[in-house]
C-alpha cells in the first residue's frame, strides 16, 4: 500500500493561466460548477506500482480510449468540499479528512482502491495553494473542489474491477447554489422512481446514483418543483433524502433526520448538524418520517420548518412539498427561525465568524 509520505507532487505550473483581470470578469459573477481554476490534480494507480505520478498540472481536457471502463460501466465517484476565505485573509476547508474517509468508503463500495487520507487532503491542499487567488472574497461565495476518480483500464470485459484508475480534483468558483439566494425550495414526492434500494450505491457518492436520478429530477420540473424528494424503494412512504442534500423535519425546539440506512449518502453537513444542534440548545435525533406524518405535521402544526442540507448549497428551506396525490405547505411556507439560525452558524464557523468549537477548520493558506 503507497502511504502518503512516498508520493510527491510534481508540479508543473500553467503557461497560459488566466490574468487576474480575466479572472476578476469570472469572480465578479461565477454561477455554480461553471468556471474552472488554471490548475488541477492528476494521480494515476495501477495494481502493480499502486498510487503513482502525482501531479499538479494545467487544467486541461483528458485524451481517454473511448473503450475506457469509466464510460461503459460508470465506476466512478466523486467528492464535493468548499474553500472559504475567512475574515482575517486565511483560506480554510471544512472537516477535509471526513471526506477522504467518505471517498475512501465509496472506494470500497465500488471496489476501487482507497486513496491515503492524507494524500487526500495534501491534494486539496495543493491546488488550492496554487490557485489560491481564485478563492472567492465575496461575502458567501467560495472555491468549490471536486475531487473524483476514474476507472480507466481499456477493455469492455466486465469480469473484474478495472486494474487501472485516475484520482483528480479539480476547482470552481462558486456563487450560491440555487439561484436567487435563500428561497425556500418546492419538492417532488417520487413514488415512481426509487434512487437507491437496501444493497445498493445509495451511501456511496456515485456519478451513477445521479444518472439513475435525472428522470426524476425532470420529472419534478414539469411538475412545477425545484426538487425531488427520494422516497424508500420499500413502501414509496419513508423519507430518505434529496438526491443532493439530506433533509431536516424540526418540531419546535427538536430536529428529526432520517437515519441512514445504507440508502441515502451520509452528508458531513448532515453530521454536523448533528452536533451544532446541541450548541445551540436543540435537540437532535435521527429516525424515521413518513410523508403521512410529514403532512399530518404540518397541518397541525407540530412540524414547524424542514430545511435541506448540503456542501453546496449549505442549508435551504423547503417551502412546499407536491406528491402525485397530495400537496401542502411546510409552516407558512417562508424561512423558519431554526433554520436560518443553524444556516448562520454553520456559515459562521466556515467564514471565521463563529467559533470552531469542533476542532472542524482546516487551514490551508
Ligand atoms: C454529497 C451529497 C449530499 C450532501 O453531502 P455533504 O457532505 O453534506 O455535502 C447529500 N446527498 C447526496 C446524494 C450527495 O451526493
């Protein structure tokens, strides 16, 4: 096994990076996953001489064989964190080890081989060294990284695992999610596509639960919503998540989120949550939610706000939620104060704000 001490970077800097007035023009507005930084992070693996040829280099398309395993059977996964530049000039990422742990997990589900966590991070690290000036001084923007890995043996026989994989990160400035800042987002009840079933990817972060999910996703759109909400492939009745963000239900002073099953992805916003919670006085469990209950809540008035949770879009509240047969309101249908007091601390810690009580900041520069 390589561990973290034997591979060293290469690094070859860009010949044709972006002046800082070019990249000013794509700061002043950059959307979300639009724009990418001068430099990315390339790491090759074969089974005989492990993780190798660490690199950072001009970001640039990749030349593949289009008999690559990653196009025919999607092994693939990626990884999804933010970079934030605090208040006293420092950049910082969020509990970066919990997702080399994650990656490291879906790894083992999609039978890739694990990256060391601190080659991980020390790859984040180094891109965003690198290309530090295109983490965003905006209040609430950021430098999203994308972390992924490929399967890239040559061949279409499905008998084995690729032998061959490459792990990449690559780097975004990025405004907010969803545009139009805090707007409480519409939901789609999906009874009739299932994301993830028991035995399945579901907890892995996977390209392929996201293809599985488009239809879906379509589907709500033409209904008038933002958002699917994925249901269990079981009974179509328990909430799992947003195929994106997991989901908080709060009574008044305690949160309810779905526990996870092995069906929906353990977000590290979710865990944290978790926590703050107790900081903040509330009181959090983990559980179960059926959509009966879910509007039964609402109506009388005992589910108070429910908010979606996320890297990316942090936390947003869900305004309203529409089934095939049903349809009704979440509070008034506007931000609720818990929500937005959790959304604010949790910025809070990320921006420098807040303390860090959690031991969660990672500073990179
Ligand atoms: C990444 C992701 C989340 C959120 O995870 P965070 O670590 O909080 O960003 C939730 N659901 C799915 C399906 C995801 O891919």
């Amino acid at each position: 096994m390589t561990t973290a001490s034997q591979l060293s970077f290469h690094v070859q800097l860009s010949d044709h990076a972006r002046t800082a007035a070019e990249r000013e023009q794509v700061l002043a507005n950059p959307g979300f996953g639009q724009y990418f930084t001068d430099h990315m992070i390339a790491i090759d693996y074969t089974e005989e001489r492990g993780w190798h040829d660490a690199r950072l280099q001009p970001y640039a398309p990749l030349v593949l064989d289009p008999a690559t395993a990653v196009f025919h059977y999607a092994q693939e996964l990626f990884e999804g964190l933010k970079a934030y530049r605090q208040a006293g000039g420092s950049i910082v990422t969020f509990r970066p080890y919990a997702n080399a742990a994650r990656f490291n997990k879906s790894c083992r589900r999609m039978a890739m081989p694990e990256l060391p966590e601190e080659t991980f991070v020390e790859s984040l690290e180094l891109l965003v060294q690198t290309d530090r000036e295109w983490v965003p001084t905006t209040e609430g923007h950021s430098l999203y990284l994308r972390p992924f890995v490929i399967a890239t043996q040559v061949g279409l026989g499905v008998n084995y695992p690729s032998k061959s994989y490459r792990f990449m990160v690559i780097a975004s400035p990025a405004a907010s999610y969803f545009a139009g800042g805090i707007k409480p987002v519409s939901v789609w009840l999906s009874t009739e596509y299932t994301r993830a079933a028991p035995g399945g990817t579901g907890a892995a972060k996977c390209g392929g639960n996201y293809a599985a999910a488009f239809v879906a996703q379509r589907q709500a759109v033409e209904q008038g919503c933002d958002q699917v909400v994925w249901l269990d492939a079981v009974e179509h009745r328990f909430v799992e998540e947003m195929g994106g963000m997991n989901l908080f239900f709060v009574f008044g002073d305690k949160l309810l989120t779905p526990a996870l099953t092995g069906t929906l992805l353990p977000g590290i916003t979710r865990d944290s949550i978790l926590t703050l919670a107790g900081d903040l006085g509330l009181e959090a469990v983990e559980g179960r939610i059926s959509i009966e209950e879910w509007q039964a809540g609402c109506e009388s008035g005992e589910l108070t706000e429910v908010f979606a949770c996320g890297t990316a879009a942090v936390v947003t509240p869900v305004g309203t939620v529409k089934g095939a047969d049903r349809a009704w309101t979440v509070g008034d249908g506007t931000p609720g104060p818990v929500t937005m007091r959790i959304r604010e601390e949790l910025l809070g810690i990320q921006y420098g704000m807040r303390p860090d009580r959690h031991g969660w900041i990672h500073k990179i520069a």
